[in-house]
C-alpha cells in the first residue's frame, strides 16, 4: 500500500458529506483530491497533505502534528503534511480539509489548457 486506503476513504466521506465535487487522481506516490481543476487535499502515504492559504502558512505549522511540505526536499508555501495522530478524530480531519477547501476557490490552476478542436 503506497498510501493509507483508510485515509482515503475519511477524505472521500468529508467531501461528499460538505457536497464537494472532486476528482481522485493518483500523483507522487499517493493520492490527491482535485476541487475545481485544482489540487487541494491528499494522501502521501500515512500523511494528509493540504494546500492551504499562504496567509495562514506559518500559524498553521505551529500546530501540533502539522509540517511545511519537503517532497521535494525544499519547503513548498502553501502546502502542509499533518500526521496521523493530528487527524484521527473525524473532526480534525474536517478542520485541515475545510482550511484547504476555504483556499480552493484562491488557488492557482497547475492544468494546462487544452485546445478545442
């Protein structure tokens, strides 16, 4: 199992109990959850990823359980892994998904337009 498939299924829950249109990608080793085109929540194996407001950023990693994003092996602004211990409760994984879906509709588009034919 490259990522945690109990996880996935809590992340699917919250989306569809907030009515949330998504697409399930599988990226980086993991799972990510589009909104809008856009990535917004994932799985990299144990850890839920989330792209949250910049602005909120730095409070944000002063939470317990939560970290700057390194895959790259460089911080990436924006993002944040929380560990497994820090969304146990079904309520505080609804409180990091609801952080990345308030800075959903902000976010910048990665997909490439295509051209209609």
């Amino acid at each position: 199992m490259a990522y945690n498939e109990f996880l996935a299924d809590r992340i699917r829950q919250v989306l569809k109990e907030k009515q949330v249109s998504f697409e399930e990608k599988k990226m980086m080793g993991g799972v990510c959850y589009m909104v809008n085109d856009k990535m917004c929540v994932g799985i990299i194996k144990e850890n839920l990823m989330a792209r949250i407001d910049p602005e909120i950023y730095e409070e944000s990693i002063q939470k317990e359980g939560c970290r700057e994003m390194d895959f790259t092996k460089r911080p990436i602004k924006g993002y944040v892994y929380v560990d497994p211990i820090a969304i146990d409760m079904d309520e505080q994984l609804e409180y990091w998904v609801q952080l990345a879906l308030d800075f959903n509709p902000k976010a910048k588009s990665s997909k490439k337009s295509k051209m209609k034919k």
